[in-house]
C-alpha cells in the first residue's frame, strides 16, 4: 500500500526534513480567509457550509503545501450536536448556556450527534474530492475534560473555576457530563473516520488544569476510552493527543491512552521529550506560536534546533499552539522553506 510522507512517520520513519502542519493554519492570519470569513457573521454557520468549510480547509495547502490538512471546523461543535447552544462573540470568543444541574446533564441529546454532524461529514467529502492524495486529513475533536470546561463555565476562561469547583462539588454529575461527551466523541470520530480522515486528532488544551486525580479520571481515562474504542474499528487510523501544559503528566497521558503520538506544548524541552517518548510515541510540535508571530530570523533558528534535535526519532513538525491572527504570512513562508531545507 502507498504510504504518504505524513503517515511514514508512523511506521517509524525518520528523516532530516520532517512532515509538517501548524494547528490553526486554517483561520484569520490568512487573507484568502478574513475573505470567507466576511460572509458569514455567525462562526458555527461557517463551520456548518461544507463548501466553505472545505475551501478553508484547503486554503493553507495551496499556499504553503503542508503534509497534511486539518478539517476546518471547532471543538465546540460538541456541545452544539448536544443540543446546549453555542455563539461567538466578536471579541469575547465562544459563549455557551453554563451546564449547572443534573436536568442539563440528562436532556443532552447524545442520540441526535449523528444525524447533525452530517454537515461535518459532506465537508470531509468535498475535501477528499480535491486534496491530494499524497497529504493527510486529520479529524479532530476536543477531548472531554476540555469540552466540559466550556461547557460548564459556558465561556473561555483561563483558570475554569466553575468547572474545577464543580468537579470536587459534583463529582457525580460532573462524571455523567464527562461520559456523554466522550460517547459523544466517539461517534463523531467515528463519523468523521467513515467520510474520509485518515488521522485523528484529540485537542485537550485545558489539561494542565487538572491536578494529577483529575488528570488521571478526566483526561486520561476518556481518552484512554476514546482511543480503544476507535481502535477495535479502525486500527488503522494513528490518533494524536495534545494535553496543552500537560507536564510530568504527559508520561503517563502517553503510557496509559494507547494514542500513537503526542502532541507538545512550546515548553516541552526537547531532549527530555526524545528520551520519553520517541520509543514508543510519535511526537509533534513544538515551535512557540508566539515567536512565529514575533520574529523571523529566531523562528528559523529555533525551527533549526528542533530539527536537529528530533532528526533521528519519527516526528511531525507543529507549532506549540495554534498559529495567531496577527501572524505575518511570510514567517509561516520562512518556517516552511526551512523544514524543506530550502
Ligand atoms: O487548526 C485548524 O486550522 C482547524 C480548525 C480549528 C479551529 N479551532 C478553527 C477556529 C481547530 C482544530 C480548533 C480547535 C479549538 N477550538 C480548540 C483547541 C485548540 C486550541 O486552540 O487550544 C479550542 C480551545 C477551540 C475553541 C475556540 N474556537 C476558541 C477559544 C476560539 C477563539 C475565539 C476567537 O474569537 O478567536 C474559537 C474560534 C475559532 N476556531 C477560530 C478558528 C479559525 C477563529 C474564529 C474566526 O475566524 O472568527
């Protein structure tokens, strides 16, 4: 079977220019995208107009020629197929109905994700229909831990304080919230798997949140389940797990979830990554988003290190975070010319 560059990384295949893709390289920082954008005021729609959808989700491709795209859509669509409503404020970022009591929690409507994520699912085919067959698609959903977190708060916050509180509050309802909506995920993925990805993606950017018991029950347990469950269908499919800020965690999010490879945050020291987790993982990252927004000169210095530091394990070029709007288009060109040794 043809393998493609992305996906010989996890055959354990090394080599001096790495496989790369940067988390929101679909999004503002692209002009092609602002023009998109501007036709949609509401970002849910956007994400639900598989046409758009797919064009975004191609957008970077053309331009820069990653090794693979991501389907452009949000974590928050969850909780929307769940039937709690979910807007974008500008300026303020998502905004959700705050969870607060077992009555929520009950009337989540977990049989009715399939038939609406169906939009989801004609995106991925329209994109399969264009992109090369030499990329990869990765699907993605948010991890449970993290979806919760907006869920409860019912909006972005840095600490999540109605989330933690209710977490050591209401441990039961707190346990039914994470089990919906890792049955939830997992239909989605699963979804998501049958219209066309080839690679799947679990976002858990709040989990250096949790202290290590929340760790191990909200994080690692969900997607220890998300994992096998996707796994006895699809063994095919390699998963990567991002638990942003995860720490000395990450070594047992890795050991303990059966994902095949781990996403890094930008604080990730290198070398100690290497001896953790490249026997037994694929590793991705680790670039700081904000220095790709600051300075091109460092970026390509601090790309080469990367290189040379991971040039003899299977790794996937990626950014600590997602790229940010104010990001100048020719540091991510840069970035790209120095992964393919240009
Ligand atoms: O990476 C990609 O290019 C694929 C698409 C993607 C988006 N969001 C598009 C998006 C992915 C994978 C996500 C994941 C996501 N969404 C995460 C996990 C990764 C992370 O960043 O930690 C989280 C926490 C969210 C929730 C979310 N969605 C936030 C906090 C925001 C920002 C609100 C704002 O106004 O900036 C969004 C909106 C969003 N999702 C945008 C994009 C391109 C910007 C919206 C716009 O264009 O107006």
């Amino acid at each position: 079977m043809h393998t493609h560059f992305f996906h010989s990384r996890f055959l354990k295949e090394t080599s001096e220019n790495p496989p790369f893709w940067f988390m929101r390289q679909a999004g503002r920082y692209l002009p092609e995208y602002r023009k998109v954008r501007e036709n949609f005021p509401d970002f849910l729609s956007f994400c639900y107009h598989a046409q758009a959808a797919a064009e975004v989700t191609l957008q970077p491709i053309t331009r820069f020629d990653m090794d693979a795209a991501i389907l452009f859509s949000d974590i928050l669509v969850i909780p929307d197929f769940l039937g709690r409503r979910v807007s974008f404020v500008k300026n303020e970022g998502p905004q959700l109905e705050p969870i607060t009591d077992e009555k929520e929690v009950e009337k989540l409507e977990l049989s009715l994700v399939l038939e609406r994520c169906e939009p989801v699912m004609k995106t991925i085919g329209l994109i399969q229909k264009e992109l090369p067959k030499t990329k990869a698609l990765i699907g993605f959903a948010g991890a449970p831990w993290t979806v919760a977190c907006y869920m409860v708060e019912g909006k972005g916050s840095k600490i999540f304080e109605a989330t933690r509180g209710m977490s050591y509050q209401r441990p039961e309802l707190f346990s039914t919230l994470i089990s919906t909506l890792t049955q939830a995920t997992i239909v989605y993925l699963k979804a998501q798997i049958q219209a066309g990805v080839t690679c799947i993606k679990l976002f858990d950017s709040w989990a250096g949140l949790a202290t290590t018991q929340q760790f191990e029950q909200w994080v690692i347990n969900p997607t220890q389940k998300i994992v096998s469950d996707i796994k006895k269908d699809y063994p095919h499919i390699p998963i990567i797990g991002f638990a942003k800020n995860a720490g000395a965690m990450t070594m047992r999010y890795a050991s303990q979830t059966g994902l095949d490879a781990i996403a890094l945050d930008a604080s990730t020291p290198l070398d100690w990554a290497a001896q953790q987790f490249s026997n037994t993982h694929v590793m991705q990252g680790n670039l700081d988003n904000i220095l790709l927004a600051s300075d091109q000169n460092e970026t390509i210095v601090q790309t080469k290190k990367i290189m040379n530091a991971w040039k003899n394990y299977p790794y996937i070029f990626n950014l600590g975070h997602g790229i940010l709007p104010h990001t100048p288009i020719d540091n991510v060109q840069a970035l790209c010319d120095t992964l393919r040794g240009q």
